[in-house]
C-alpha cells in the first residue's frame, strides 16, 4: 500500500474533533436563538398587556361606567368585564413567560375595577419573568394619581435579571421604559 493510499481518510481523533466543534457551534447558536424568542416573547407581552389596560381605561372614559380589569394569572387569562360579570373582551397571556403581581400573594389572580373616568381604584404592578419563574425582567405598572383622570402605565426594565427573592422594590434596579 502506497503513502497516499493510507493517509486518503480522516483518523477517529480528527472526526470526534470535528463533531465537537459543530455540537459546540449548534450549541451556541441554540442558546443564542432560544434568548431572541424570549426576549421577544416579553416585547409582545409588554405590548399586549398595556394596550389591553388602555383599552378598558379609555373604554371606561368613553362610556362613563365602571369596568373591571380581571388579571387571572392562574389560567392565563385577563378578562375586561362589566359590573354584571359579562366578558366584554379577553386576553389570553403567553405561557412562554412566568408573571407575579406586587399583591401579598405574588403569583394570585387578582381584580381592579375603574372609576367612571376611566382610573383605577387601585394601582398595579405585574411583573414578566422568565419561564422557570425565578428571574424578574420587566415590570407594567399603573399609577392612579388622584389628580390624573387616567392610569398612568409605565414599563419598566431590569437593569439585570432580578431574582425574585431578592428585593426587587429598589428603584435603582430599574430604569423606565419610553
């Protein structure tokens, strides 16, 4: 058998070599995609659920009647309702993300109705956070300033992933959102 003859194939070593480097390189672009849907996942959610508050405020503006905003965390679901219970619209929340409330109990449905003039009787916050539910990266709050005849809804973004045991109230792990 001649030199070239012998060496015309590739050797185990440089096959798992290869293999390697492709696992690696797959394995980098995975986690790289996997990070882009998320990130868009809360773009989407940021956008659907702001809007979907803005709504029933205008909506209530509009009418001059009291609506009630009906956040249910546990079925992924937020209704928007009439004081005789009748669903006027509904949003189905992604399952792609976890989410908490700034209630005692974080992660319970909870309700707000509107005044006549399309405010909150109380003020909210909910929280977006990865699936696994353990890191805080945005926050929708709605401020009802007594003076302000509409919710103010403010988003804001982590500067880092909050963990959620720690407290995530420090205004300086923030910044607002335009």
């Amino acid at each position: 058998m001649s030199e070239k003859e012998r060496n015309s194939g590739f050797t185990l070593v440089e096959v798992l070599l290869y293999t390697s480097i492709v696992m690696i390189l797959f394995s980098i672009v995975s986690i790289s995609l996997q990070k882009q849907k998320e990130k868009q996942e809360f773009a989407i959610q940021k956008r659907n659920i702001s809007q979907f508050v803005r709504k029933i405020q205008q909506y209530s503006q509009y009418n001059k009647k009291e609506y009630i905003l009906d956040f249910q965390i546990s079925k992924k679901t937020v209704f928007f309702r009439d004081n005789t219970k009748d669903i006027i619209d509904k949003m189905v929340i992604s399952d792609q993300i976890s989410y908490m409330t700034n209630n005692t109990k974080k992660n319970d449905d909870f309700v707000r109705s509107t005044t006549n003039e399309g405010n909150f009787e109380r003020g909210f916050s909910i929280y977006l956070l990865n699936k696994k539910g353990d890191k805080i990266f945005y926050r929708i709050s709605t401020n009802t300033i007594n003076a302000a005849k509409f919710p103010i809804i403010s988003i804001y973004k982590a500067k880092e992933p909050i963990n959620v045991k720690d407290d995530y109230s420090k205004s300086v792990l923030w910044e607002k959102e335009l």
